[in-house]
C-alpha cells in the first residue's frame, strides 16, 4: 500500500523564510520500518530574490560622481528584489537623479553618465562610464536642484567620468567584477568595462530537497531527498516538478514525530522564498526487496 503526504503552506515553520516544512504526525510517534518514500510532485513560486542584503551581502556598492574639482562619493544600497542588470543601472540612474547629478536633454529625458548591461556575448556584465561634460551641452539643461544645479557643487572642472567601487562582498560575485573602483584611476574620454571574473547574477542556480528522514551514508550531506531547478520559469512563475519515474529512497526505521523538509541552495545555504504558496506531496510504501 502507498501513502500520500502533503505538505502547504500550512505545514511551514516560521523561521522567516519560507523554505522549511513540518508535518506532525497524529499521536506522539509513527514507526517506520523497512519502507521507502519518494517525491511526487512539487509545485513552488519562483520568488527567490538574487539581491538579499541579510542572506547573500551583495546589495551594496558606490559610485564616484565627477563634480567641481573632485568627486562626491554615492553610497548605494539595493533594495531586496530580483534585479536584471538593467535594473541595477535604473537603480543607480534614480539614485544619482536624487541627488541632481544629471542633465536634461532636449527630449526632456534625464541623463546620467554611467550604466550597466547584460553582454551575452561575452558572458560578462558591461560597465559603461561617460566622460562628464564641464558644460551644459546644447539642447540640455540643469536640474532644479542637487549637484549639477546652478546653486549645486556643479559639473566637473575637467572632463572625467564617473567611477564604481566593488567592495569585498556579494555584489561583486553578482557583476563579475573582482573589488577595486572602476576605473582605477580618473579618465577623461569613455570608458567601457567587462566582467573579469564569471558573474552569478543570480547566487542560486538550483535546489536541494533535506528530509529528516534519510540517512544516506554514502551521500555527503547524508539527508538529501531529490534536487530541482527553476529552469523555464522566470520570477513569479511556478516551478512545477513531476518526477517521470520515482526515485525511491529507504527510510531509516525508527520512530518519528514529523517529517521535516528543508530546501536549499546547491551549497547547501539556506534560501529565502517570498511567496509561502506551495505544495509538496510524497508517497511512502513498503520496502520493496531488491
């Protein structure tokens, strides 16, 4: 005889993320002896953020903004999401249009000289920083207010672009980039940057399922039930994972008062779900002799 159990968003333990499930057995104890269980399906949201400030430090940089006869330095800390690296440059742009380093152009579009983009072809995150005019440009205007303004710091006093600086933390494993300030050093005509170690945009390429009750002694962790990916989906797209064969794992006998199970990362770290909507269902039946 095969059993089903079903685990929800009801059977979450509230450990903040969204990514551990309990289901408590009726009475004190279930014994299990000579059985085994498999996954049967899996459906979960894809709603991992990448940028996660108490999980993976990787939403914080700095900008070097040209201005006067120096640079102002922007802190910039990234909100917890999913970001594309045109996102992170929009963030940068409203960030520096905050403080009025920008011009308007003729279209009336804001116009910021530093930005960042995904280059396929060469697997990298592309870093562009334009030389910084000494002078409003024909057709382009000031802000009302902040550094470029007429009552501001105003615009460099020699033509030189803005500069970013990688710290030693996870933003850096995002871009590509190993930490320094990009460029090294000022310079006076544009300026454009590649990756120079592989970027992971995003930290988790794939999932583990843990489950309480494996004890696999050849398997290094010993308790780990099946693995899956977000493959095809993108955020806010259900992950959905129906084994074509089960792959039947032998419980280790005892008595147990749960189930536990435990999703993470493919090292084995924690991840954070935003959407608690899921459902997990497993089967659990005698063992079968060999």
């Amino acid at each position: 005889m095969t059993s089903t159990i079903i685990f929800n968003r009801n059977n979450i333990v509230s450990n903040g993320l969204n990514n551990t499930f309990r289901f408590n057995f009726t009475g004190s104890s279930v014994n299990f002896k000579n059985q085994e269980f498999a996954l049967s399906s899996l459906q979960i949201y894809n709603s991992q953020f990448n940028i996660n400030g108490s999980l993976y430090s990787n939403n914080t940089f700095s900008v070097l903004v040209p201005t006067a006869a120096t640079y102002q330095t922007v802190s910039i800390t990234l909100p917890n999401g999913y970001y594309s690296y045109a996102d992170i440059s929009n963030y940068i742009q409203s960030q520096l249009v905050s403080i009025g380093a920008y011009l308007i152009d003729s279209q009336g579009n804001n116009v910021v000289y530093i930005a960042m983009r995904e280059n396929a072809t060469y697997y990298s995150c592309e870093i562009t920083c334009l030389a910084t005019p000494t002078s409003v440009p024909s057709g382009y205007s000031r802000p009302s207010t902040g550094l470029y303004s007429l009552t501001g710091t105003g615009l460099p006093t020699a033509t030189n672009t803005p500069r970013i600086t990688v710290s030693n933390n996870g933003f850096s494993n995002v871009i590509g980039f190993s930490p320094a300030t990009y460029p090294s050093s000022i310079q006076t005509t544009n300026q454009v940057f590649l990756s120079n170690i592989s970027p992971q945009i995003n930290p988790v390429s794939s999932y583990l399922i843990r489950s309480n009750l494996i004890n696999n002694r050849v398997s290094t962790p010993p308790d780990i039930l099946t693995s899956f990916s977000p493959q095809g989906t993108s955020i806010g797209q259900l992950i959905s994972i129906q084994p074509p064969e089960y792959q039947w794992l032998s419980i280790n006998d005892g008595a147990y008062s749960n189930i536990t199970l435990s999703i993470v990362d493919q090292d084995f770290n924690n991840v954070k779900f935003e959407d608690p909507n899921s459902l997990i269902m497993l089967l659990i039946r005698d063992r079968k002799a060999p």
